[in-house]
C-alpha cells in the first residue's frame, strides 16, 4: 500500500507556509480495519498527512532540488479529535527553521475549524547521489515526479510568492 495522504494544495507561500486538504472517504482501505465499526482516520496517517505537507512546502521552496525528504524527528505531537470518512482534515504547516538538510515544521490538522492533531516535526532533505554520484539519473526521475504531482495536486497555481 502506498499513502498520498495531501489530495489538495490549497496556498504555498515558499519559506513560509502551506495550506493542503485530505479528504477522508469510506474508499480508504485502512478504514476497514481501523475500526470496522467506528471507521477512524489512523493517528499515525493524520501525522503523515502533516509530513507530506510540510515536505510539499520544502520542495517548492527550494524549487525541487532534493529528490529525498524523510521524517527525521517529531515532537510535542497532540491528537485532539477523530477524522471520521466524509470530513475534509485542512493541513496547515509553517516552516520555523532550516539548518543545513534539516528543516523545522509547526503545524496542525483540523476538521471544520476543530483541530484534530498538532505537532512540530523535522524533515530531513538531501539527494540519493550525495552518497552514490551515479544515482544522479535517479534524483532527476525524482524530482521530475514530484514537479508532475505537484502541478495536480495545486491544481497549476503558481506559489503565492510569484503568483501575479
């Protein structure tokens, strides 16, 4: 199973900010499972749902030039509520601070204004060819997906930064 829990992004300010949707349906597999007879978005996809967002605001900022961004640390994470099929969860990330391939995150989830999960997590960045230079092919076939999906998933809007 794959997760691409970020299925809109709403505003981009690079260096700064983003604001993204998930929209929850009965069609998420996990939900069978988690619970069958109180369906519940999993904590732990409410959280990766705040790493992909914040990852999306980091490759815009540096304009897609690391093909890898990885969770490296998260702290003071609070789940609030449930996010339950047919809820949107609105993902709203701040950037606080960079230091070298590490960059700092403080963000929330909340459902109709509630917050559902809070954390202030790091992502780590880098390319696969900073250990291997032959895997430079490799970062470049990366970076081109993630160019692709972010066109559909901000739906062609340019980032608030250069946008007209």
């Amino acid at each position: 199973m794959r997760f691409n829990l970020v299925d809109r992004i709403v505003t981009v300010k690079p260096g700064k900010a983003i604001e993204a949707l998930k929209n929850l349906t009965l069609g998420e597999e996990y939900l069978s499972d988690h619970f069958p007879t109180f369906p519940v978005m999993p904590g732990v996809l409410m959280l990766e749902s705040l790493v992909e967002a914040a990852a999306w605001l980091l490759r815009v900022t540096h304009d897609f030039e690391r093909s890898l961004i990885v969770l490296h640390e998260v702290r003071n994470i609070k789940y609030v509520s449930f996010v339950e099929p047919g809820q949107q969860m609105r993902v709203l990330m701040s950037l606080v601070e960079e230091n070298g391939p590490l960059a700092t995150f403080k963000g929330q989830g909340e459902v109709e204004g509630k917050q559902t999960v809070s954390a202030k997590l790091t992502l780590r960045s880098s390319n696969l060819s900073d250990r291997d230079p032959q895997l430079a092919n490799v970062d470049e076939r990366l970076r081109q997906h993630f160019r692709d999906l972010y066109r559909l998933l901000s739906g062609h809007v340019k980032p608030a930064s250069v946008a007209s």
